[in-house]
C-alpha cells in the first residue's frame, strides 16, 4: 500500500486543498477533518466535493471524494473496512460507497489488465451492450467522430439502411457520399472481442484475429467519410416541386435555407421554421463528434 506524508504535513496540506472549495457550510470540511483524525494511516491522496440537484431518494445531497491511486484498489479496501463497510465490486472496479455524518463518501479504483483476468472478461454483447439494434442488428457508436460497429457481417444493404436510419433518427441528418465515393467503400469487416473491463457497462473492444478464442465478427462503417447535411420539416422545392427535408445555411447570412436534392434543380429557399444563426462557412463535409454525442452506448 502507498506510503503517505507524515500526518500533521499531510493533514494541513489536505485540509488546505479542500477550503478552496469552500465547502465549509456543506459539512464536507468537517467529515474530512474527522477522517484525517481517525485514519491517520489510510493512503489519501488528495479530496474533491460534489453535490447533487435532486438526489435519489436515500442518497446525501453533498459528498466528499477521496483520491486514492488509481489501481490502489487495497486502498479503497481499507478506508471501506474503516468506515464499516466493504468496497463494491464491479468487474475490476472497487469503489467507497457510504456515508458519514449525511455527508456521502466516495471513491474509486480499478486493478491494472496485469492483474486482471482478461480472458475472463471476454463476453457476447447482448442488446443491452450496444447503442441501438436495427433490423435485428446489433450496433454501437465507435469512436468520437460518428463511426458505427455492427456486430456481424450483415449484408452490405442492412449496413447502410441501419447507418441511414441512425443519422437519420438520432442526428437528423442525411448522410451521402463524397469525392466520388459510394458509402459502401467505407465499410469494412473484422474480427474482434469484447472485453468487460474494467466493467461490462464499460468494455473494450479489440481486433483480433479469427482464430483468436471468443472471436467474433464486426463491420465498421466509418461513417464520418461522407457528406452530411441536416434534415427539418418536410417542405417542397418551390422552383421543381420535389419534396425535401434538407437543410443548409447561406455563407453570407448565416441563415438556414432549405435546399433541393435534385442535382437538376439544387435551389434554396428560406426554412422559416428554424432560427437564424449567426454566420459560418457552408458546411457540407464535417466530423460528426456532435451527433456521436447525442447518443450513449
């Protein structure tokens, strides 16, 4: 177990660190001070505060986090044995999870993939694992840049129509291909695992090869290769008549327009149900880190 500071150095120190909060009326102060006292001896590291809006019926409105390493997971064992508790146990993340004098305590560790069980944590991901299903498909958003994973090798046509629907649903955009690509060029098939660490709720994922034990095979869209454009409300070209939801902003103004998808005819019109925005370039080629944002695996 780490060694601390000598006690009264290493308490004033402590103590200091966590006034700046200015958590003094909230009792986090206090509890700190008390732990110090009492546990004189626990790795400790440093403190941080929280509090919450609307707490879940039970749980305090105010909590101290202790820092400890973050592998010292023996640590997180003996300041809860301390407080008269047992650390929880997900997967190789033990955190504190009490309460002393209303004030919440909390803190987390994870044991390092050296000390961990890694072939263990192989698993099947199951719909609970994943973002969304489609069509009987398992996906998930990869990356930050609005790539998808599907588990499988579905064909080429359910990976697009599940892209399409994706960006369509949860981004509101319509997602096309560019420089004289299709978006089927963009797809790309492997194997990997997923790995539950350091919890399931958190897993990995690793390319491996075939033959690797618990193997199983993925396709990648790297959706983030095409051309996006946003979608409003159903409206019609009033130059050719054709329906579109296509929205684009004008360089000049900043101001949304709607935009006809036919290559024939391409003519905008003010969309006047959205609000003006201030001026930016048009923008028909960018990362999706907004869209992969909206939603969460």
């Amino acid at each position: 177990m780490p060694l601390s500071p000598p006690v009264p150095e290493r308490a004033q120190r402590l103590l200091a660190q966590l006034e700046r909060y200015g958590s003094r009326e909230n009792g986090q102060l206090a509890v700190a001070r008390s732990l110090l006292q009492e546990h004189p001896g626990l790795p400790l590291t440093g403190f941080a505060i929280s509090s919450s809006m609307r707490p879940e019926p039970g749980r305090p409105l105010h909590s101290l986090i202790l820092r400890v390493g973050e592998h010292d997971t023996e640590g997180i064992t003996a300041w809860a044995r301390a407080l008269g508790t047992e650390p929880v146990i997900d997967g190789a993340r033990y955190r504190l999870d009490t309460a002393v004098d209303g004030i919440g305590i909390w803190a987390a560790a994870t044991l390092p993939e050296d000390a961990y069980d890694m072939e263990q944590a192989v698993f099947i991901p199951s719909g609970d694992d994943v973002s969304f299903t489609h069509r009987g498909l398992l996906v998930t958003e990869f990356g930050e840049d609005g790539d998808l994973l599907f588990i499988g090798h579905p064909p080429v046509r359910e990976v697009l129509a599940t892209t399409s629907a994706y960006y369509r649903d949860t981004c509101g955009q319509r997602l096309s291909a560019f420089d004289g690509h299709v978006l089927a060029d963009s797809i790309t098939r492997g194997w990997g695992r997923f790995v539950a660490y350091p919890t399931r709720t958190e897993w990995q994922f690793r390319r491996v090869s075939e033959d690797t034990p618990g193997a199983l095979p993925v396709t990648w869209m790297y959706a983030q290769e095409g051309h996006t454009q946003d979608l409003g409300s159903l409206d019609r070209c009033p130059a050719c008549g054709r329906p579109s939801r296509g929205l684009d902003y004008q360089s000049e103004t900043g101001q949304r327009v709607h935009a006809c998808p036919s290559p024939a005819c391409r003519h905008q019109w003010p969309a006047t149900d959205v609000p003006r925005l201030s001026p930016i370039p048009a923008a028909t080629e960018h990362r999706q880190d907004d869209c992969a944002a909206l939603a969460t695996r």
